[in-house]
C-alpha cells in the first residue's frame, strides 16, 4: 500500500502517491480516468479535479504515435539497469521517469476549467515555467515542442521538463515529468521525446545542489492554482 495524503485547496485535490510502481500508477490513473469520464458522459456536475503527484522506479515510456528504435537498449540490458518499458496512450514519444523525478498525472475535467486541451498544455508549461524561475532557474517553451527547455536557440538547448497527455470528454490523464535530482545517465539510454540533437537536465544539475522535492510539488501544485484562478 502506498501512502496518500490528499489535500483540498480551490477546489482542486492535492494528492501524493509517494514511490510507486508504473504499472500500478497506470492503473489507478485509468480507474480514476473512466469514472469521471463515464460522469461527463452522464452529464454529471462537479466531477473531483485531482493533482496527482508521485515518483516511480526506473521505467522508459513510449508514446502511441512514438518511434521503438528511439529506446536504444535491448530487454537484457533494461534489465541490468533495473529499468523497466511500456508502450502507453498518451502523446509524445519515449520518456524516462526515475528516482529523483516529479511526476505529475493532473486527472482534470478542463471543461469546467475553461480550457482546451492545447492550453491546458499550455498552462502545465507556465507551471513549470514559473516554479523554476522561483528557483533561479530560467525556462522557456520550444517552437515545435511540448514541456519546458532552457537555452533553447543555442546548441546546449536542454529539457527540464517532459509533457505527455491524453484526454478525452475534455477529462486528462497522464501529465509532466519533471527533473529535480534525477539521475540524468538514464536519458543516455534513449533519443528523449525522440530528440537526438538536444540535451536533458534536471534542477539539481543546473543548481549544483540536492532539491527538496516536497517543496517543489507543492510550488508546482500552487502556481497550477494560481495560473487558472486568474
């Protein structure tokens, strides 16, 4: 069993599902996914918004529509970096998620949030954009490119930040992957987001120290609040 702790601010559930396996998270996003989006089929009102935040042992995921060769490793060598795969239903292409990470899967009716789905990306990336920018640490957006860059019109362009969604009845499921102390030799396994030209980072890179993570989910988690209370 894993730990939650669930919080209620502007209507919007804080929810910590701590270390957990993918295959499980996966799960409990499509149990929660389905219910509410059976309710919007029902036309069901003040369906729950919930954030979810958790991190996850070493696991490379591949978008539907994403490329199998940009995973450069084969099923043994996973297996020697304790590494698991999965082949999933959101957007984007391969990813990595590990110790170190915040994963955020934000299961949201962005309906009755007033956005579409193209700016609650959007949203998701000023979340992003801001925290860092609390950190010392300046991002921007890539022309062409979802999730959050820094140094982008320069040749050491680097992500911080991996975006990946699906949705449907305008209810979300999947989310971000951002770098705070991962460890970034992971990302050496694999073209990130089908990359081969650009560079990953993390906060703790670009700091030179170890990050509170508990601190940076709940900045992430206020400045999500702040940006749609506006």
């Amino acid at each position: 069993m894993h730990a939650i702790n669930t919080y209620s601010y502007i209507e919007m559930n804080y929810i910590d599902w701590g270390l957990i396996d993918y295959k499980e998270a996966w799960d409990k996003q499509e149990h929660i996914f389905e219910k509410k989006v059976a309710a919007k089929i029902n036309s069901e009102k003040n369906i729950e918004q919930d954030f979810i935040f958790c991190e996850h042992p070493h696991v490379y995921t591949l978008g539907k529509h994403g490329e199998r060769n940009n995973l450069l490793i084969n099923d043994d060598f996973l297996k020697k970096i304790n590494a698991t795969y999965y082949h999933i239903n959101r957007g984007g292409d391969i990813t990595y998620h590990g110790f170190g990470q915040i994963v955020g899967y934000p299961i949201l009716d962005i309906e009755s949030l007033g956005l579409s789905l193209k700016g609650y990306i959007s949203t998701i990336e000023e979340m992003i954009i801001i925290t860092m920018k609390e950190y010392g640490i300046e991002s921007e957006r890539l022309d062409g490119a979802t999730g959050v860059w820094i140094d982008t019109n320069t040749p050491k362009a680097r992500k911080i930040c991996a975006i990946g969604v699906k949705a449907s009845r305008h209810v979300t499921m999947h989310g971000f992957a951002l770098n705070v102390n991962t460890d970034l030799k992971y990302f050496q396994y694999i073209n990130p987001c089908g990359f081969v030209d650009k560079g990953v980072t993390s906060m703790s890179k670009e700091l030179g120290r170890e990050i509170d993570m508990e601190e940076v989910r709940h900045k992430l988690f206020e400045n999500f609040v702040n940006i749609i209370s506006k």
